[in-house]
C-alpha cells in the first residue's frame, strides 16, 4: 500500500516538471545554455536582420553614388569635348576665310618683287604717263593686299635681326653696327593676319672686330 502511494507521488511530480517546462516555454522563460531566453534570442536575430538589411541598404546607396557620379564626370567630360570640337571648327572655320586666299598671295608677291623694280626704274622720269600709270596699279595692288588682311613685316635698318620674321640671307662686317644688327633688306616680307606668309631677307652685321683685324693686316 505504501509502495503504491510513492508511486503515484513520482507520477504526479514528473508530470509537474513536463507541465512546468512547457510552460516556462511558451512564456519565453527557457534557457540556453548560454543563460539568454527564447526572446532575447529572438530579438537578437532579429536586430542581426534589421542591421545586415541596414548594411545592404548603405552599400546599395554607395554603388548608386558611386555609379551616378561616374556617369556625371562622363556627361561633363563629353560636354566639354563638344565644347571644345564646336570651338576648334569655328576656328577654323575664321581661319579658312581669313587666309583662304593665302596660296594666292604667296605666288603674287614675287609679282609684287618685279613691280616694285619696275617702279624703281621708272623713277626716273616721275613725269612720265608710264610712271603714273604704274603708281595707279601699284596703289590698286597696295588696296588688295590690305583688303586680305596682308601687310609687310617691318624691318628697320640697325634692329635686332629675328629669326621668326627675318631671314638671314649673308653676314658682312660693319663698323657701324654691332653683330646681330640687320644692315639692309634684300627682299620684302609679309605677313597675313598673324601669319607669315614670306619672311623678309636681310643681310646681318658680324660686327667691327673683323674690319679691324683686317686694318691691322693690311
């Protein structure tokens, strides 16, 4: 009889501890083994979610920025070549009209050369018909050039000689002119707007220290 009874004691206290598990269970009450509660795990995983959704997000933004400011360099770099191209064919588009006519020039200035000989010869008798019929082309001639923008290279006897407008055709020496001094022209130069179109020959001064070697040997 007594055997029977601490039977049922063992029955009923089993059955308490299956009740109170499930109970502590179904409250969020169990425990891991590291000691957390099924709520607080779950809150872990779920903060665990929200932040790796929150990371994804971030780098997501970044790509975007990143991608956008790519193509907006893109944009600004094409606009600024187009700039560029619209500027270069309106260059040349003046320059094309401004020195079209330059191959023109270029093979009427040995013309020009011989005329101007031609005047120097008819000089001579200034009242003649053929000299003032000559000074009438030449004044025409002189009116077409400066109508093409053209002009002749200045270049005044005793000047610096300059290899961007001069060309040297010889070397003498001077006494009067220091080396590197132009002493005379040989030929006219001339430019178109700001190009050369022929340069002027000149013969340059060596300067005095050869004359006077030569003196002394003498």
């Amino acid at each position: 009889m007594s055997f029977a009874m601490q039977k049922d004691n063992s029955q009923v206290s089993e059955e308490e501890l299956v009740d109170e598990s499930v109970e502590q269970e179904t409250s969020g009450q169990t425990v891991d083994d590291s000691g957390k509660t099924l709520d607080e795990i779950n809150e872990e995983i779920e903060k665990e979610l929200e932040e790796a959704i929150e990371q994804e997000e971030q780098d997501e933004v970044v790509t975007l920025e990143a991608e956008v400011l790519k193509w907006k360099e893109a944009a600004l770099r094409s606009a600024a070549d187009l700039e560029n191209f619209r500027k270069r064919m309106a260059r040349e588009k003046q320059d094309s009209i401004r020195y079209g006519n330059q191959r023109l020039i270029e093979e009427l200035l040995p013309v020009l050369d011989n005329f101007a000989m031609g005047m120097q010869a008819a000089e001579k008798d200034s009242g003649s018909m053929i000299y003032m019929g000559m000074q009438m082309v030449q004044k025409q001639l002189e009116g077409f050039l400066e109508g093409q923008g053209v002009q002749e290279v200045p270049v005044i006897v005793g000047s610096d000689f300059d290899p961007n407008l001069h060309d040297a055709m010889s070397q003498e020496v001077s006494a009067e002119l220091e080396e590197g001094k132009i002493l005379r022209v040989m030929r006219k130069g001339y430019k178109m707007g700001d190009r050369l179109v022929r340069p002027a020959n000149v013969v340059v001064s060596k300067g005095a220290e050869e004359s006077q070697e030569e003196e002394a040997a003498q």
